[in-house]
C-alpha cells in the first residue's frame, strides 16, 4: 500500500473511533501508524488532536 494511503487510512480509522464515541486515546494508535518520523512533518500527525 502506499505510504500516502496508509496514512490515509489510519487518519480515517481515527476519526471514526471519534466520532463514534470512542475515547481520543484510542486513537492514538491510528494516528502513530500513519505518521512517518521525520518527513515532511508528518510525524506531527501523532500528537496533533482529531479535529
């Protein structure tokens, strides 16, 4: 899978936790497997809150 859907993907996962009900904390994870650690300030994409 390419990197961009990946990430993609794991931000959506996250949002759904959300918006579901789910605890923010839960979706930490999704959001961590999506970043990539120092590229292009993706790996922001971890600690910034789901809007």
């Amino acid at each position: 899978m390419p990197p961009s859907a990946r990430r993609a993907l794991h931000r959506e996962a996250a949002r759904h936790l959300v918006a579901t009900g789910h605890r923010p904390i839960d979706a930490v994870a999704h959001l961590g497997g999506g970043a990539l650690v120092g590229v292009g300030g993706a790996d922001l994409a971890a600690v910034q809150p789901v809007p």
